[in-house]
C-alpha cells in the first residue's frame, strides 16, 4: 500500500484506446461517483472491522505497518480534499 494502489480496472487500458481507464477515472471523479474521499472511508472502514489499532504483541516491522495503516485513511481524505476533479472532459467514444 505504501508503494501505489492499483484498481483492477486499470487492466482497460489493454484495449485499443489506451487512456481509457483514465478517462473512465476522470468521468467517475468529476460525477462524484467514485472518489479519493470513497476510497478513503473505504480504508477508514476496514481499519475498524479488522481492529488494526487494537492489536498487540506486535513485532517492530508490524508495529509500524500497524501505525501506516492508522493514519492512511486522513492522508488519503487529505489529498482528496486538494485534488481537483477535471473540468473539461473529451470522449472519443461520446458524440457531443
């Protein structure tokens, strides 16, 4: 998780229009369907179910994977809250 999230349907961009997935990324943002801030109750959620913050007994390593994990939901509401979704979008396959 530290390195990059990826979503599968990134795997849209095997198709001939290669920007594909992020023009379909860039649609959902801008109609609010899915966003950074989904994605950041998302993690918030399951942090809760799995009780990360409740285990114990950890090692150094898991410790600090323990604390990563704790605050990556805010850092991600954080850049949600910076992120600007696209004003103007240019579909190829949508006739204006």
């Amino acid at each position: 998780m530290k390195k990059q999230i990826v979503m599968p349907a990134i795997m849209m961009d095997n198709s001939s229009d290669h920007n594909l997935y992020v023009q379909f990324s860039a649609v959902t943002q801008k109609m609010g369907i899915y966003t950074a801030f989904d994605y950041a109750a998302i993690i918030r959620h399951l942090v809760k179910l799995w009780k990360i913050e409740t285990l114990t007994g950890l090692n150094d390593y898991a410790s600090r994977a323990q604390e990563y994990l704790g605050t990556l939901a805010d850092r991600y509401k954080k850049i949600a809250e910076r992120t600007k979704p696209p004003q103007n979008l240019k579909l190829a396959w949508l006739v204006t």
